[in-house]
C-alpha cells in the first residue's frame, strides 16, 4: 500500500532531484524548494499532484508528482513517478573563436594584440 503523503525532502531524494537526503533537506532550508508555489520546509507533506519546484546550481527544474515514494529508487521508476514540467534550456549562443597563447609564450607583439582587439570587438 502507498503512502498518501510523504516528505517533500524525502521525495525529492528518492526521484533523484538531489544526490543525498541531507542535500536535500539542505535545498529546502535554503529555501530553494517550492511546492505549490510555496517555500516548502524540509518535512513539509507533499501529495500526488503537487507541483514541485527545486532549483539547484545550473538550473530550475518543475516536476509534478504522479507517485508517492519515500525509498530511493532507480533512475526508470523515478521518471514514473514525476511528470517533468521543466521548460526546454534556450539555445546557446555562439561564441567567437578565441585565440589561445602558449603558457609562457611571453607578451603580445604589436600585431597580435591588434588581432585581439579586433577579436573582442574594440
């Protein structure tokens, strides 16, 4: 039998949104887990169809809880137990090609730090 509530932090964990409990349980006390738009604390309830928001270093990620767990599971049974609301990154920009010196090589000539310069736009 499933629970019907289960521990936002322990939730968290057992999908695989965080590496460890107490990482997660760190994200929500620093505030950087919401469910239902609401700052959740660690051993804030969570139940089927509540959305959870966790931001972590490189990105947010929304997921909506399709399944109670509180025993951390494997990578397929927890991408059952989340529907991924997450919008798709924006493209990357293209960078310009850098020029790259040899460590040591000494400073730039004239002529090379005018093709710096003109790299970076000056």
């Amino acid at each position: 039998m499933e629970p019907t509530t289960a521990r936002v932090d322990s939730w968290v964990w057992a999908v695989r949104l965080a590496k460890t409990r107490s990482a997660a349980t760190a994200a929500c006390k620093a505030g950087h887990v919401h469910v239902n738009g609401e700052r959740a604390k660690p051993s804030q309830p969570v139940k089927i169809g509540d959305e959870v928001r966790l931001r972590t270093a490189d990105l947010e990620r929304t997921v909506k809880v399709a399944r109670l767990v509180v025993k951390r599971v494997g990578a397929p049974v927890a991408a059952e137990c989340m529907v991924d609301l997450t919008p798709p990154p924006p493209p990357r920009e293209e960078r310009p090609i850098t020029v790259v010196r040899d460590r040591g090589a000494g400073r730039p000539t004239k002529r090379e730090r005018r093709d710096l310069e003109k790299l970076r736009g000056h």
